[in-house]
C-alpha cells in the first residue's frame, strides 16, 4: 500500500469495482462471473489465497472458483453447515481464523453474495500480505470485499435468468419441432407403418441439418410433402419454401425459371429473378430433377458447387443461400449408365436419400389416410362430420392405388363431395372411381367432371327438379345453380351424363 499511498489505494480499488461491473454486466456466464469475483478479490486485498463460488437454491455448490485454496476442501458443504457462518447467510461479512473452520489459514474474510434477501453466493480470501510476514485484514478490506460480493450477486442472478431463458427456449424449440412434425398429418404424412415410420425418423434426423436431399419414389407417394416437412422442420422455417416441377415447364423456360433473366434478352422480356434467388434464406424444391436436359444438368452443377447464379443474358454472378432439395420418380441409375445423367451432378443430389414407399407396400396406413382425408375435405366442403362406411373402407383396402396417396385423397375428395347421406357408401367410392371390375378400380376424369356428371344424372333421376336434387345432393340450391351456371359457361352439357343447362327452361316451374 505505501507505494500508492492510502488515497492511491482507494482509487485502485474504486477503478477494480468499476472494472468488475463492467467486467459481468454482459452477456457471461455464471461460471465467468464467480471467476472474475476471486480474481478481483485476491489481487485487490493481497490476500494469499481466495475462494468464490455460486450457490444453488437448495444452497448446494454450483460453480467454484479458487486461488491458492486447498483443492481437497469441500468449500460450500463445510462454510454452509459451519455455526459460525450463520452472519453470513443473513448478509454480514463474517471474520473468523483458519482453525475455527479447519483451514490452513490465520484468518479468513467470507462476504456473502446477496440478492433480494437470496444467498446466491460467497467470496472468501485468506491471510492478508504484508511485509512482515501476514497481517490483518482491516476495515476497508471489509467494506471492498462486501462490495465485490454485492455487485456479484446480481449478475449471478442475472446469469441464470438468462440460462433459465435459453433453456425454455430451447425446450419451445422442440416443442415446436414435434409440434411440426405432428402437424405432418395435415400435409397428408399420414401412418404408422414400419416403411413410413423409417421415413419420418429420417426426416427428423436430417431435417436440422442443410444438407441436399434427394427424395425417391413413385408419382403420388408425397415427395413434396416430405420436402415441405423437411423445411418446417429446419432452421429454414422462417425462410421460403419454393417448389418448381422442372417437367412441367418447357425447356425454353425453365433456365430463367431457375436462374432468372435480364431485362432486355429478348424483344418485351422484363427482368425477373430465378426461384433460386427466390428462395433466398429458405429451400428450393426441384421436383422431377431427372427431365433436366445435360444443358441444364451442367449449369444445375455449377450453382450447386459455386452457390452462386447467373441469370440468363447476365454478366454479373449473384450469391445464393438456399437449401436445397430435389426428387424423381426416374432411375437414376440407369440414366447414368446411359449417359443421361451426370455422375457428378448425381453425387453432389444425393448425399442423403430418402426412398418413400408406394402406398401398395404399406396398406395398413390405407385407413389412417382414407379416414384423414375424408376428414381434411369434409371440413373444407362444408361435410364435416361425414365418415366413411366399412364397406367403403373393405373396397379401397382392395385396391391397388397405382396412383398412390395421391389418387387415394383425389378419389375420397371426389366420395365426399358425392356423398348424400352422413356416410361415404361403397356406391359413393364407385361413383368417384368411374366404374370397378373384381375389385380393382381406377380413378376416371377430373373431380368436377365426376361431380358435374353425378349432378346431371341426379337431375335427370328429379325430372329438373333442382330442389329435390339440391336435397337428394345434401346441398342448398344456390350451390346448385352456381353448379349449372358454371357448367353452361364451359359447354360441359354437351358431355353425356353431364348437366344440361337447357334444364333451366324446362324445369323452371319445378323448382
């Protein structure tokens, strides 16, 4: 001390205060604020020794820090149960010598971390430095180890404020993900057998994950619902998600479609960006990657490896940030034997697959579907409540589904809308289906030729009589008659078994 002078002193000490403040005011953790707290302590007493540690709400030790302090000495278990150190746990500082406790020291300083009338720690340093040898911890000691310590109490709160918030948060965090993942069933991810359960597992394995996938399996067996689950089931979430069917859009197109375009390129082309660019922040779902032409194939390669795009007629390379995830129906394999496909771009898709089964392979999910989908779409067309009848139910286990999931939801779409009881009846299913032979049965015209046809026999079955026939139907009449309006405008009354719209004049007195 006398070679900073008592003032000197104070102001070292009063610097070290501010220091520490600064030192725990941000974002640390509880770990780092009791090491901090020791080391202060130490320097700015010239103690030999120093110990300092947290303490939990059933006053156990939660992190401990130590300076010269004996290592095989239960610090918190043996201060805490001591009589002596009952001043401290009501916020005193507390002076006693290393024998009163059982430790090697002469004496011993212990301020207690105090918040809000709450023990969240203590502060200990032992045998004061001096030049002859060890001296005696004074007044001011006291009253700057008493400050450490308060200033320490509330950080350490704070540090566990701010654990207990990232915990929920990261229990919300899962919470969500199985939230999301059970949300699946509204997408049609429907089924509890094994091949299905193998799928959804695989999804929850790499959907955190920004891997490319490349999804496997026939047409209709949900391979843009699994990518959609994939998305919400990331760290994308937040970000797009941007399908593109590259077998639905003309070669010519489909570049710009992907990459975008420059003003200019072409006589009226307006400049637009790619679905890669679209997709910024979130995934990019390329269905049918298999119809890419090798011109394509080669530009698809270079995004993939560069992460950066250039837009058709451009000069300039723009940088990406999409996770991407592609699917085909197509061999893959077969192609690359051909030449068809790149090996390079192929390995680059597929550093995870994952092969979705055909709705044939996992029939006992036909009646968790069937029952789902009559549900989904009962709700949507005002049939809530309606259900499906075991004899319904026996006829589609029947069936093959050669149009997988997808045929089964558009056929129960059609059953529902066609039903005219609180049941989805076999003849409903037969109605939909377009005709059966030994039990196997496929899905005949769009949903609104089947219900424009149903509509047309059932008003041809009432003589025009569009009342009986909105009752027959379970529909009121203005459903009805927007029905028929919407068919004269299209010339459907022309197709046999459809709605006549010359009915309107006949049966006007009718209805």
């Amino acid at each position: 001390m006398s070679s900073l002078g008592r003032d000197g002193w104070r102001r070292a000490r009063l610097e070290t205060i501010l220091d520490l403040s600064l030192a725990i005011a941000g974002l640390r953790r509880e770990s780092e604020v009791v090491d901090e707290l020791v080391q202060r302590a130490v320097g700015m007493v010239d103690a030999r020794a120093g110990l300092a540690l947290s303490l939990s709400p059933q006053l156990g030790t939660a992190t401990v820090s130590a300076v010269g302090w004996p290592s095989d000495w239960d610090a918190g278990a043996r201060l805490l149960v001591d009589p002596k150190m009952l001043p401290a746990r009501a916020g005193e500082v507390v002076r006693v010598s290393g024998d009163e406790i059982g430790l090697p020291f002469a004496e011993v300083l212990l301020a207690p971390c105090l918040w809000r009338e709450e023990l969240l720690g203590l502060v200990a340093v032992a045998d004061k430095e001096a030049r002859a040898g060890v001296g005696r911890f004074d007044e001011e000691d006291v009253t700057f180890l008493r400050s450490l310590a308060l200033l320490a109490a509330p950080a350490i709160a704070s540090c566990r404020e701010l654990e207990e918030v990232q915990r929920q948060r990261l229990v919300l965090e899962e919470e969500n993900r199985a939230l999301r993942v059970e949300s699946a069933e509204e997408a049609g991810l429907v089924g509890q057998s094994a091949p299905f359960r193998r799928v959804v597992e695989l999804v929850r394995r790499v959907a955190a994950t920004d891997v490319t996938v490349l999804l496997r399996g026939e047409s209709g067996t949900g391979k843009e619902r699994v990518a959609r689950l994939l998305h919400r089931l990331s760290t994308r979430t937040r970000g797009p998600f941007v399908p593109l069917n590259c077998a639905a859009v003309p070669e010519t197109l489909l570049e710009a479609e992907l990459f975008g375009i420059e003003r200019g390129v072409a006589t009226g082309v307006t400049a637009r960006i790619g679905k890669f660019e679209l997709a910024g922040g979130g995934t990019l779902f390329l269905d049918e990657i298999g119809d890419l032409s090798p011109v394509l194939q080669a530009k698809l390669l270079r995004v993939v490896q560069d992460r950066e795009v250039e837009r058709v007629g451009g000069r300039q390379r723009v940088r990406v940030d999409v996770r991407l995830i592609t699917a085909t129906h197509r061999d893959l394999e077969d192609m690359l034997t051909k030449g068809e496909f790149r090996q390079d771009l192929y390995y680059r898709l597929r550093v995870i697959e994952l092969s979705l089964p055909p709705l044939r392979e996992r029939r006992e999910d036909i009646p968790l579907l069937a029952h789902h989908f009559v549900r989904m779409h009962g709700r949507r067309l005002g049939r809530e409540g309606l259900v499906l009848a075991r004899p319904a139910l026996e006829l589609l286990l029947r069936h093959d589904f050669p149009g997988n999931v997808r045929e089964l939801e558009n056929l129960l779409e059609a059953a529902v809308a066609l039903a005219a009881g609180p049941r989805i009846e076999v003849e409903d299913l037969r109605l939909a289906m377009g005709g059966a032979q030994r039990g196997e049965v496929t899905l005949v015209g769009s949903l609104e030729e089947i219900i424009r046809t149903h509509v047309g026999h059932t008003l041809a079955r009432f003589a025009g009589n569009r009342a009986a026939a909105a009752r027959e139907l379970g529909i009121d009449r203005s459903t009805l008659y927007r029905m028929l309006r919407r068919s004269a405008t299209t010339g459907a009354g022309r197709n046999a078994g459809a709605i006549d719209p010359t009915q309107r004049h006949k049966s006007r007195g009718q209805s």
